[in-house]
C-alpha cells in the first residue's frame, strides 16, 4: 500500500536507508560479515579466480558498482556481463567461475537463462535477489537475499541501494576470506556500511525538496547528461537510466574520463549535465579529474549539476547547481551519489504529469526473452 504517498516510487524512495539497513542487519557480527546463507562456501571463495556477474537494467549498474569493491577489496577479477549478451556469445567460463546473479524480482527470464547456462558449464552460481523463493535463487548454488521489502514501482530504486550493499556484504566476506583484507580493515569497511541508511537519510532530510523544485524547473530539458568516474561511473548510468525509463527524456551516462573522446562534443550552451564528483578527502587524484572536467564542460557553456561531498568547494564556481551528499569512504559514495538522481528522476517525471510507477511500455519483471 502506497499509505499516504503520491506514488510507490516516492514510498519507495523514502525507505532507501531501511533497504540497507534490513539488507546489512543481523549479518555483521563483531567485526565480521556473519551470512549464515554462505555458510560451507568458504573454500569456493577461497578457490574461484574469476567472478562473473549478470543482470539487466538497473541491477546491472548495481552489479558494475559490485565490481568496483570485489575487486578493490577482494582482488578477485571480475567482469559484468548483461544477462541476455552472456550466454549467446559462448563465454569462456567453468568450475573456477563464480557467477552472481543480481535481480529485484528473481524472475527476469534473461538473467534466468543465463544462471542455467552458468550452471551447465559447471560454474557455480550465486543468486542476490529481493524475492524470496522466487526462480531465480531457485535455480543457483547459493542466496543472499536483499530484504529491501517489496518494490512495486517499475524503476528500480530501494532495491538497487540493496543490492550495493549485499555485494558489498559479499566482497568484505571474501576479502577476508582470501586474506586480501585484514580483519581490522574490514570492520573499518563494515562500520562505514553501516553508517550509510544516516546519510542516506540524512538526504532525504536535507536535499529532497529542493532537488524536487530543481526538478520543476528543468521540467521541458530535452536531453541530460551524466558523468562519473570510479564507482560513479555506474551511477551516472543509473541516474540516465531512470530519467529514460520514467520521463521519457533522452538521457546519456558516460565516464568522466571518456568526455574529451567522443561526449564533449555534445556540449552546448544550456545542456545540463549532471556530474558526480568524487569526494576531495577521500580520492584526491580522482576528485582533481572530475573538477577538470566540469571546467571544461562550464567553459563551454554547459548546465552544470555537481552532486559533491559537503564542504566541497571547489565545485562552486564552476556550476549552476550543487547537490550535497555526506562524507564517506570512496567505495561508499555510489550509495549517496545515486539519491539525488532517484530524486530528481521522479520530480522531473511528476513535473511532467506522468505516471512514475507506470511508465509506458515497461514491466516491472520481464519473464520473456
Ligand atoms: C526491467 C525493469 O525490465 O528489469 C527494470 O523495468 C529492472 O527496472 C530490470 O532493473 C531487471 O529486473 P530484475 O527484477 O531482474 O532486477
């Protein structure tokens, strides 16, 4: 039941914080990551030399996000594979793949068809997924559930913050698995997971209304732009994604890096581009690259969005417009970063005076391929 909000996409955005938080509970036990789902799979993630993730649609980009902390913490190589490009391109997989699936519903038939021939090669599969006893966790080696609760909007939102954080569960457990982290290292990562519901919360509190009257404004935008680098890159994916998928405006995610190769030549006076900016504190190097490139977007007239770590000042001479997000680790910072977009993606869609958990030719689960 919707209660007393607009739409489910709004309820379901207002419980983004109690997704991650009902996703990490119980599973973090003195330091440690405590999934009793993973229970005898220790030598597996010990053994594996590869991970394989497959999903569509949004829980692809969860998964690209995934990549970024399994193979930073874990060191294990990972690759992301869309569920319906995987199995029709005979991918060089076997018993030393690990594959993880990533799906809300536990039912898109592509992702489904892809853990099977998974399976088939002897590979071993993992399933993440929101829907308990749904096929997809049916069908694979090993569950961890996301409990981000029933998601009855089609664009993604509550479920996807999940997902990060399930497989950034995953990741820290293997990591220490693999002896990649030490056990101090992931408690550290573990208590920064476990502040992130406050911050995420702590948006929601500070930057909803005014992202939504922001929305208003840019309510006849024909076209946006998105940019980020690092583990921003599959959030400007993301907030392209839910523009596309709920207003209906043509919508680009790139990584920042990519802009002088081939995007910068988009740039025109007034186009808006959104740019999420890694923090100054926590990824300098990065954080200098994506200021550069916002100058030359702005020096060519650009609209400029940051979504920056509060205090930053080096963004504001050089946008229209600031979208603040608390502090955290660089790993963290996708699970804040996509907020604003998820916000402003729906403004934008009811500014419209369009159905946000409708949208055309869309359903929430797709089980044909
Ligand atoms: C799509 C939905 O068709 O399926 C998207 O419209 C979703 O919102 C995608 O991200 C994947 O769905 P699932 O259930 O496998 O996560």
């Amino acid at each position: 039941e919707k209660g007393g909000w607009s739409s489910f996409m709004a309820k379901e955005v207002s419980e983004e914080p109690e997704a991650v938080a009902n996703t990490l509970r119980g599973r973090i036990r003195d330091g440690v990551v405590a999934i009793p789902e993973l229970d005898g799979l220790d030598d597996l993630f010990r053994e594996v030399s590869r991970i394989v993730i497959i999903a569509a649609g949004t829980a692809a980009y969860a998964g690209m996000v995934g990549k970024y902390a399994l193979e930073t913490w874990a060191r294990v190589p990972v690759d992301v594979d869309l569920a319906h490009e995987f199995h029709y391109r005979d991918p060089v997989i076997g018993p030393d793949t690990l594959v993880i699936s990533i799906s809300q519903s536990g039912e898109t038939m592509d992702t489904l068809m892809a853990v099977k021939y998974a399976r088939e090669r002897g590979a071993k599969t993992l399933s993440i997924c929101n829907t308990q006893g749904a096929t997809i966790p049916r069908e694979s080696d090993a569950i961890v559930y996301t409990h981000a609760g029933p998601e009855v909007a089609v664009a993604s939102t509550k479920a996807f913050v999940a997902q990060i954080a399930a497989q950034y569960l995953l990741a820290l457990h293997i990591a220490l698995v693999r002896g990649k982290l030490s056990r101090t290292e992931v408690a550290q990562h573990l208590l920064e997971l476990e502040a992130i519901p406050e911050k995420i919360q702590h948006i929601l509190d500070t930057e909803q209304e005014h992202i939504e009257q922001f929305a208003h404004w840019m309510a006849d935008t024909r076209s946006v732009l998105f940019l980020g680098r690092h583990v921003g890159y599959p959030i400007a994916l993301e907030g392209a994604l839910k523009l596309k998928e709920i207003s209906y405006i043509h919508a680009e995610g790139f990584a920042a890096g990519e802009l002088k190769h081939g995007p910068i030549a988009l740039i025109e006076p007034g186009q808006p581009v959104f740019v999420i900016v890694p923090s100054p504190r926590e990824a300098p190097v990065m954080h200098s690259k994506v200021v550069s490139n916002i100058r030359e977007i702005h020096a060519r007239g650009a609209r400029v969005i940051a979504i920056a770590e509060e205090g930053d000042a080096a963004v504001l001479p050089i946008s229209d417009e600031v979208l603040r997000v608390p502090l955290a680790g660089a790993m963290f910072e996708p699970l804040l970063a996509v907020v604003p977009l998820h916000i402003f993606a729906m403004g934008l869609a009811t500014a419209k005076g369009l159905d946000v958990d409708q949208p055309r030719n869309l359903a929430k689960s797709v089980t044909v391929e």
